[in-house]
C-alpha cells in the first residue's frame, strides 16, 4: 500500500501545550492519553506509545512529529504513523498532517515471536520494548539515535516544507 497523507486543521493548537509535552530540541515516549486531541481518534485509539521529538528553539520555528506505534495484529508488525505540526515562532501552520504507510527504513517492525505471547496475556502492547523506541522516556534529540524515528521525522518535516514557507 502506498504513502498518503492527511491533512487536517491544527489552528486551535496551542504551542506550550507541545512545550509542556516536548521542549524543543527534545523527545519523549508517551502514553497514547497523554496526546494533545489533534490527531483522530480512531488512529490514537490504535496506537501502543507515542515517540514525539520538538526540532528547534523556544523563540523560532519548532517542528513536531509525534509518531503513533500501533500494533498490526493482522500482519504481526508495529507500524508507525508520524504526524508532523510546525510552530512559526508563536504562530501555527494552518494544518499538520499524518502519514499513512510510509516508505522509511524499519517503518514496520516484525517484532519475536513471544511478544505476541505477552501481547495476549497482558492485553496491552506497550509492555515489550521495541528496538524502534529509545530505551529512555525522555531526553536531548542528539541522544537520540534510531534510524526509523530519523526517516519518519524527515518524511514529516518534506511534507510540511512542500504546504508551508518553512526552512
């Protein structure tokens, strides 16, 4: 299945909500909840974690990807799905958008075969850690190195570049 992207409205968003989930030029992991309400809910009602990374500074332009792990249970894989929203200074973009079947190395994650043993017993899926998450909950983006995380914020920020006067 190919690439497509969402777009959707994010003008109500307010920046120090994202500050307070991620300071720029930080990331963390976090609990599908914990998800300011801009991203549909029937993809956050799917999602396992959520890996979010603020590229820039406090006074100029931040980008966002929080890239929603959501387990696969009919292909046995954790995929992700990033969404990416910019922040002009204290302005937003007029939209952000969410990439759907991305074509960036370790999108998709066969995890062994025993997670899908704890998957079953436990009922949740953010029980097992995964090789495309940080093995820390939070820290400085250049602690930070996982070549799918990486794809996935670059595939967001070429998405948002092409709709908006972003450099």
């Amino acid at each position: 299945m190919g690439k497509k992207i969402s777009w959707f409205d994010t003008t109500a968003e307010d920046l120090e909500t994202w500050k307070v989930i991620c300071p720029p030029d930080e990331f963390r992991v976090i609990n599908p909840d914990d998800l300011p309400p801009v991203v549909p809910c029937g993809l956050v009602d799917k999602a396992d974690s959520i890996f979010v990374v603020a590229s820039g500074t406090e006074s100029g332009t931040v980008i966002y990807m929080a890239n929603l792990h959501r387990v696969d249970k009919n292909d046995y894989s954790i995929d992700q799905e990033p969404f990416g929203i910019a922040f002009l200074g204290n302005d937003t973009t007029t939209s952000g958008c969410i990439i759907h079947h991305g074509k960036w190395d370790d999108r998709t994650t066969k995890p062994p075969t025993d997670f899908w043993d704890h998957i079953s017993a436990s009922g949740i899926g953010n029980c097992y850690p995964i090789s495309e998450l940080p093995q820390t909950k939070e820290g400085k983006i250049d602690e930070l190195n996982i070549e799918s995380q990486e794809g996935a914020f670059l595939a967001v920020c070429s998405k948002l570049r092409q709709n908006f006067d972003i450099d």
